[in-house]
C-alpha cells in the first residue's frame, strides 16, 4: 500500500500566541521559540481484492520528528522528517506468499506555517516543499522499496478555525503536487531499470472540532485523493498507480504537562471511498501514537 499518511496525523498540537484559537489543528511557536515534535506511530492495514481474492495485510511503524523557528508571533519555518519501516505480506489460493518491505528515511519537508486572526477566527496556513534524501527504488528481486519519491512535492494548506461556545471548529484542505523525477526498478541481479515518474498528486480536505476541557477532546474527519501517477521508458507511457479517495477520521486527547511541554495519544481510521477504484472488497487501516511537543 504507497500512502500511509502517519506524520500529518500524529504531529499536531497547540499553544498559540497571544489572541490565537487554540486547537490541535493548527501549531505554531511563539516569537523566538523552538518547537521540537515527535511522535512513534504503527500501522496495521488490510485489504482483499474482490477479482482475485488475494489478501494484502500491512504492518509497521513510523517515526517522524520536527524542527520549525518562531520568526514572530505569526510565522515559523522549520523542517520535518521521518524513518519507517512496514511489512507487507500477500496471500492468494494457488500461489506462494510473498512478504514486501518499505524502510528508510522519508523525503524531508522544509516549510512556512503562520496563524493570523481573522474576523474573531483564526486563519492558519503552510507550505514548502518535500525533499528526497535518496534515490527512489524499488527491489523486485528481495521485494523491498525505500520511502523516498526521488522529486520534490511542492504543498500548500490553508484553513480556519473559530470558536463556537466551549469549543472550536473548523476546516481546512491542502494540495501536493507530485513534479517529475526519477526511480530505479532492480529487475534481476544484473539489470536496473531507470525511469521517469510524473504526477500522482494528493489533494486533501477536511473538518474538525475540538472541546475545551482539561483534556481537549479532538476529532478530525478528513478525505483524500490520490491522483495517477505515471512512469515514462524509453519511450514507453504506463501507469504505476491509479487513482483512488480515502477518508480518514482522528480522534486524540491533549495533556498538558507544562506550559512548555505536552504529550497526546492519537488513533486514526482510514477506508476507500468507493471499493471499485481499487478494485478492492474491503480496506481498512488503523494508526495509533504518541506524540510530543516541547518549546524551548
């Protein structure tokens, strides 16, 4: 399964300048503070094919950290990265199961976040763009691949919060654009494969709410596209994956330990809008972590 989307989902807190909502949707360090995120998340996912019956059932875990400066009250610039490590093993009546690996490092992201007031809400917004640490591969031979997408993905997000008695809502949506670049396929012992891989954009929207209490109750309902990415050889045009829409819900809880620390749990549930895209009788993806936020 490519997408697992793990860090927008774990990475989340608050702790606004003055005058700011304060919700788990949107972060953001004060004037000259350093904000510091980190997060262990895992993964369990399993999906069926309803041509084949084949079964496909995903494990593994991620561990992404952040890094974003305080210029002033409103805006920051910072990076984020990450390392995962998932196992995938497939099974279907009259063949051998096979068992594929995804580990390494994902694309770094460097970025702007900034939160404004805006008519009694909060408009908050980022954008940046993705970094590939290394080269895009995929392993045919040992079923293994690296995270990385071997091109920058520009993104953009913006959204709005507002208050509404003892609580906040919101929403908010966000675009990557996936820009050419390059990944080696390892066809056998002495063959690789170099091609050209275009598109596969993601776009994104979503609502959330959040309670204000002790504890700060947070929801958050989110459906993504995964648009078609293409691949280009000598000449030769396919498809290396095909489009597809997801929706998603996240429920956390807030702890905060200290003004300058907190800690949550988060769990998050994703499924396939429509089963056909995919061609798929069931999907279904579970993620739950602990992350950390510490200011300095």
């Amino acid at each position: 399964m490519k997408h697992i989307v793990i860090a927008s989902l774990i990475l989340s807190s608050s702790n606004f300048a003055f005058g700011m909502i304060k919700t788990s949707a949107n972060l953001s360090p004060d004037a000259g503070q350093m904000e510091f995120l980190a997060a262990a998340a895992y993964a369990s996912s399993s999906v069926k094919f309803s041509d084949t019956g084949a079964k496909s059932d995903l494990t593994g875990y991620v561990l992404p950290v952040g890094f974003y400066y305080g210029v002033n009250q409103n805006d920051s610039f910072g990076l984020t990265l990450g390392y995962i490590s998932t196992e995938t093993k497939s099974a279907q009546a009259g063949f051998s199961d096979t068992t594929s690996k995804n580990k390494g490092f994902n694309d770094a992201k460097i970025g702007y976040k900034g939160n404004y007031d805006f008519m009694g809400a909060t408009f908050f917004s980022s954008a940046g763009t993705s970094i590939p640490l290394e080269k895009s591969k995929v392993d045919e031979v040992t079923m293994e691949r690296n995270p990385s997408e071997g091109r920058l993905v520009p993104f953009i997000e913006a959204g709005l919060v507002f208050p509404v008695q003892s609580y906040s809502l919101g929403f908010g949506g966000s675009y990557n654009m996936a820009l050419e670049g390059n990944r080696d396929y390892v066809i056998n012992s002495t063959t690789t494969v170099n091609v050209t891989v275009k598109d596969g954009s993601q776009m994104s929207l979503y609502v959330f709410g959040e309670i204000e209490s002790d504890y700060h109750p947070y929801l958050k309902v989110l459906y993504n596209r995964y648009y078609t990415e293409h691949f280009e050889y000598n000449g030769i045009t396919g498809t290396s994956s095909s489009p597809y829409a997801t929706i998603s819900a996240e429920a956390s809880l807030r702890f905060n330990m200290n003004p300058n620390f907190e800690i949550w749990p988060t769990l998050a549930y994703t499924t396939v809008m429509d089963k056909s895209d995919m061609n798929v009788s069931s999907y279904d993806q579970f993620i739950g972590g602990v992350s950390i936020r510490a200011l300095y």
